[in-house]
C-alpha cells in the first residue's frame, strides 16, 4: 500500500480563472469561495476567475486566493478520491502553502487560516513597499556558486538566498540594487537567472516589520496539534506544539524556505505517492527534479 505525501503551493501559482471549474462541479469548493467573500470583505470568487490578473499577482490577493483555491481542491480530491485523504500521512506546502497544510491537517480552522493569510499578505506587501527588492531563480548553478555570487553581491545590499528548491533551481532574494549585481554575476557564469514577478524581498531581513505583524495576529488563534505531521519550511521538522508551530509561521516570513530538505525528509519517512493541491504544477516539476521516479498526481482544475 502506497505512503501518501501532500504537497501545497505557495505564491507565483496564481493565474486568472484558476478555481471556476472547481466551483463549477464541487458545491463543497464552492461554499469556501463563499465563505473567503465574507472573511475578506471583497469578491474573491470574481478576482480568481475574472482577474486582471495584475491584481490577482499582487501579494495581498495573490496570497487568499492561493489558499482557498488549493483548498477548494482538495475538494475535488475528497469527492473523487477519499481514499487518497484518508491515506495521506504527511503533508508540506511552499511558503504560503504551508498555512494550507496546517489547515487540512487540522491544526486550524479554514476561517481562522483565512484570516491570517490575508493579514500576512498585507504585512508582506508593506513591508516590500517600504524597501524596493525582489527576488530572481538562479537555474542551472550550482549551490557553492550561486553561494559565491550571493557573497559578492551582499556589497551592494541585503541579498539571501530565500527559496531552496530543488537542485539546479535557487532563488535569490533582496534589495533591487543587490539583485541586479547578482543577476549579472550570475549570467556571467553561465547560469540562466529569472526574475520573478513578486512585490519584494521575500524570507530575507527585508521582511523585518511583516514578522511582528503576523506575530500579533497568530496571538488569537486557536492552533492544534496537527493530526497528521507537516514539515516546516524553516527547520524541516515537523512540530506537534502549537506555540511552535506559531513561532515556526513567524520565521518563515523572513527565513529561507528548504523546500528541497523537506520533500527529501518526505521520501526518507517513506512517502512513495505524492499529491500536489492546488493551482499549477510547480511542486510536481520541482519533485521530479529530486526524485525522478515517485508519482506525483496533480489536483487543480483540469
């Protein structure tokens, strides 16, 4: 019998009309979208399948949308596949995704998980307004040189490397005068660098303000042990603690995501069958790159 592992996105897998097919087919899918509207004061149904989608990328509505549509497909899979739910045995999400994992796993509410996305994604997006950075995929590079170009770019400003993704695919994150140095340095040597349509620094020190922020808000939340493990992004561990959990989603905002670390703890807990819920299919192309050979079915709108 196959170990079943869950894998959520994060940020950067929105795209307009992303949900409606859900909503369509799924009444349970639908009832979330409807719940979302309440919380969050706007129409957040016509925003993921209308657009524009200049303002679905943004990060205060990029970062709800995500989370409800990814949650409206799991949905899908529990109408379609309830076996697959009630087999999952350990779950892990990107950045953001990582709310969404707590959330199927118990440890919070939907509303309550809602409501501090929506408020994390505020704090994010004011604190990129206050310092312009961004961040940029280094691929094809080597972890000891994209290390070497992060070094030599840091003369110019904050820069970390933020996302640990899968070999061959960093991302570097930091103050735009910081980027661009890297950015050169790394095409110089012979790696193909994409900068990535987000509103700022990301999981680096620029962060600084939106930490305390979610700090505050995760003061009144009711956090529980999760009933199934998800692994942290911060230490690749998985906390059963609500406080630490808490302190862990705090961490996140300004610490690297070990994406890579925590889908190789997933195989080595035995995992043998993923699952990626949500829009896109990045986490399946990031998989793949790790473990070439472990299924990974997609659960989105097609």
């Amino acid at each position: 019998m196959s170990r079943i592992g869950f894998l959520f996105p994060g940020q950067g897998a929105q795209h307009v009309g992303m949900g409606k097919e859900l909503v369509k087919h799924f009444p349970a899918a639908d009832a979330l979208f409807d719940t979302a509207n309440e919380i969050l004061g706007y129409d957040l149904r016509k925003l993921c399948f209308e657009g524009p989608a200049e303002e679905l990328d943004s990060t205060v509505y990029s970062q709800p949308a995500i989370f409800v549509t990814s949650l409206a497909a799991l949905e899908k899979l529990r109408s379609e596949s309830p076996d697959a739910i009630e087999g999952c045995e350990i779950a892990a999400g990107l950045s953001l995704g990582e709310y969404t994992a707590l959330v199927f796993a118990g440890a919070m509410s939907f509303e309550d998980g809602l409501k501090i996305v929506q408020k994390r994604g505020q704090a994010m997006q004011d604190a990129a307004d206050a310092t312009p950075s961004g961040m940029a995929s280094v691929l094809m590079m080597d972890l000891p040189d994209v290390e070497k170009v992060r070094d030599q770019a840091q003369s110019a400003g904050t820069i970390e490397i933020a996302n640990y993704l899968c070999p061959g695919n960093l991302v570097l994150s930091g103050v735009n005068a910081a980027i661009e140095m890297a950015v050169d340095l790394a095409e110089e040597a012979g790696a193909r660098v994409v900068p990535l349509a987000v509103a700022g620094a990301f999981h680096t020190d620029v962060m600084k303000p939106a930490d305390h922020q979610l700090s505050i808000a995760l003061e009144s939340v009711e956090m529980k042990s999760p009933d199934i493990p998800v692994i942290a992004n911060v230490d690749v561990k998985t906390h059963s603690d609500p406080a630490e959990i808490k302190d862990s989603l705090v961490q996140q905002v300004i610490s690297p995501v070990r994406w890579e670390d925590s889908v190789r703890s997933m195989l080595d807990s035995g995992v043998d069958e993923f699952y990626e819920i949500g829009p896109g299919r990045v986490l399946k192309g990031l998989l793949k790159r790790i473990q070439r050979k472990i299924p990974c079915t997609v659960i989105n709108d097609s």
